[in-house]
C-alpha cells in the first residue's frame, strides 16, 4: 500500500518521538506517586514536571494546573456551579456558545434549566451584544466559549469575551484544547478564570487532560471523589505515563510552535488558492481569524460522506468535521449556529494540518479533490440537463 497523507489532525494527532520517550521511561518506575518511597518520588517527579510544562505552556502556575483523563473530562470538571473569584458569589448559571465542542453543551454539573446558550455570527464568531443581553438577564454566570473552534478553527475574540463577562460579575472558562501548540496561549492575556487542554491534539497519548485555573479562581468541586489527589479536585491515582508524555508533548510543541504556524499557514493558503478554483467554493469562517491549520470548506451539492469515502480511497484522511460527531449522519451543529442551510452543512469537509505535513501532501490532496470536484459537477450537469 502507498503512503497515506493524513489531514485529520484536528482529530487526533501522531504521537510526537518525544511523548513516546516520556512514556516509555515512565513505565519502568514501579512507584505510586502518593506513595513516600524513592520509587514513589520518582513518579510524583515525573507529575510534577509535567505540571510544570504544562503550566509553563499558558502562562500559569504549577500548582494551578489539574491533571485528568482527557478533555471531555476536563470541561465536565471546568463546569463546575458555585466557581467564584477570591470571595465573590460562586456562579449558579451558565451560558455556553452554540459552537462549541458537544462536552460543554452538556453544560457539566449545571441543571439543564440553568443553561442558555450564546449566538454567534456568520463568521463562527461569539455575538457579544447577545452575550451582554444574556449576561443582564440573570444572575452572575460561568461563561464557557473555545478559543478556537475544533470545525472552522476560527479563533475567538476572548479577551473581549471576558472583559464583558467581568464586568457582569461572572467567570469565564475557555477550551482551549484545539488551540494548544497552533496558537500562543497565555491565560491572563486572555483573562479567563480556567481554562482546559487535552494531550492527544498535541501529539501527546490519547487519556490525558488538564484543568488550568488561574490566580483567585476557587470553588473547583472535584468530579470523582475518593483519594485526596491532584490537591484534592481530582481522585484517583494519576495516570504517570500519560501526564508525563502529556508534559514531553507540551514542550516539544511550545518549542516548535513560532516555526510551525508560519509554514502551516503557508501550506494552508497553497491548499485553499486550489480548492476555490472550484466554482462556488466555500470555505467557512474564512473573514474571521482562524488556526493556521485548519480549513472547513464545501461546494453546493457535495455530501461530505461522499467526499471524505472519496479522500479515503486516494489515500487521504480527512474528516466531515468534529470527530466526536462525524460518525453521525446529521449537519454540524457549528454551521447550523452559524446560519448555514442544511444541505450546505451536510457537504462539509474539514482538513486539518500538522507538523509533518508538506507541499507534496497538499498537491496530492488538490488533485484528489479535482477528481472529486469534476464527478461532483459533471453529476450536476446530467440533473440538469
């Protein structure tokens, strides 16, 4: 079988050479590291440095920084009621983005009847005048909207977001899990109250996850109850091999990021310049800032299951969108937010960049879908004919 080119790593992505290091060596350490022995220091060192470079990575403190097993179980802990800034109220509602990953539209540990959502624009952006109307209709609110959405990859105006959430009283919580390694992340530029990370979107193992709070955000309930972990917010002996190789993966992607980005958006633009050859392209959140990774595009006509069956067969792995949900057959509820009908979101197809991909993939790709494309509109030409 010829090599493949993977173009799905919004979804998952390759363990980085150095993750797989970090775990390998932390296989060979017996200890428990709650455990006082040597053999138990050894794996709390390997915690805590972890702890460490992933804190490094977003501008936090170490000890701010809450292990767990993914990012699902990350925003489920993040959505926590009664959160609160220094002694301030604890926050008893939640107000979430229409876009944002099907975890926080659970809403957590928030009844549903405490939940409201926040529109966006036709770009993917958050409608902060909605968010305003939302905010003064209520009680201080949590506040959850991504940084970048894992679909679009359109890059929310977050600072913006919390300084209207702050001046309402409420606390806001940002997933940053897409964001890690293709964007710069400091968590008091952004001024967010916690913020969440998954190691598998870094190239870090699937099974590894962090809660970051910044300074003066308390109130964090744990979501499993047991041993007095991670300072007590999360019980259960920690996963070692996993936070450690999470923690390899950080640094190997913070140090690669400024390099990355720029080839990455070069690589993007290459991509998108032959894509819109094709009459009626559309590529969403394109007027809105966005990863440098990650296109969402259709053309009117095109059934994504087709198009991504059709990338599959020539050797390409894309996605119809978000991993969690591309296995159904229903529209993103992303575009459907955003304002797009739904036989325009039934035919999107996301690719998604990482750090291995080169030009050769990109033109392999564009011929690819110049084959899709002109099945697609010679089909068109006989229903019309």
């Amino acid at each position: 079988m010829s090599e493949r080119v993977y173009l799905d790593w919004n979804a998952t992505t390759p363990l980085r050479p150095e993750a797989k290091r970090a775990m390998t060596a932390a296989w060979e350490i017996s200890g428990n590291p709650s455990s006082v022995h040597a053999e138990g220091r050894q794996a709390r060192r390997l915690v805590e440095d972890a702890r460490a470079a992933i804190a490094a990575a977003v501008a936090a403190r170490s000890h701010d920084v809450v292990f767990c097993s993914g990012g699902t179980e990350a925003n489920a802990l993040a959505l926590t009621p009664g959160l609160r800034r220094g002694t301030g109220q604890g926050v008893q509602r939640l107000l979430v983005s229409a876009i944002e990953h099907t975890s926080v539209l659970a809403g957590g540990r928030f009844p549903a009847a405490s939940i409201g959502t926040i529109k966006v624009t036709g770009s993917g952006l958050v409608d902060l005048n909605h968010l305003r109307t939302l905010l003064a209709a209520g009680s201080p609110a949590l506040v959850s909207v991504m940084l970048a959405n894992n679909e679009t990859g359109a890059v929310q105006p977050v600072s913006e977001v919390a300084d209207v959430v702050h001046e309402a009283g409420g606390l806001l919580h940002v997933d940053a899990i897409q964001a890690l390694g293709k964007i710069s992340i400091d968590i008091n530029l952004l001024k967010a109250d916690l913020l969440t990370l998954s190691a598998h979107k870094i190239g870090g193992p699937k099974g590894a996850g962090a809660v970051v709070l910044a300074e003066g955000a308390h109130g964090l309930e744990p979501l499993l109850r047991g041993g007095g972990q991670e300072l007590g917010r999360r019980a259960g002996t920690e996963n070692v091999a996993g936070i450690a190789a999470f923690g390899a993966a950080t640094k190997a992607a913070i140090a690669a990021l400024p390099g990355d980005a720029t080839r990455l958006g070069a690589l993007r633009e290459r991509l998108e310049r032959g894509l819109k050859q094709t009459p009626g392209m559309i590529v969403f959140s394109e007027a809105a800032p966005r990863l440098p990774n990650t296109t969402l595009f259709t053309v009117p006509g095109l059934k994504a299951e087709t198009a991504v069956i059709g990338f599959d067969l020539a050797g390409i792995a894309v996605s119809s969108g978000s991993a969690c949900s591309s296995g159904k057959v229903q529209p993103s509820h992303v575009l459907d937010a955003m304002g797009f009908p739904k036989d325009l979101a039934q035919g999107a197809v996301r690719l998604s960049l990482g750090w291995s991909t080169s030009e050769a993939d990109i033109d392999m790709t564009l011929e690819a879908w110049r084959k899709l494309a002109d099945g697609l509109l010679r089909g068109q030409r006989r229903n019309t004919a």
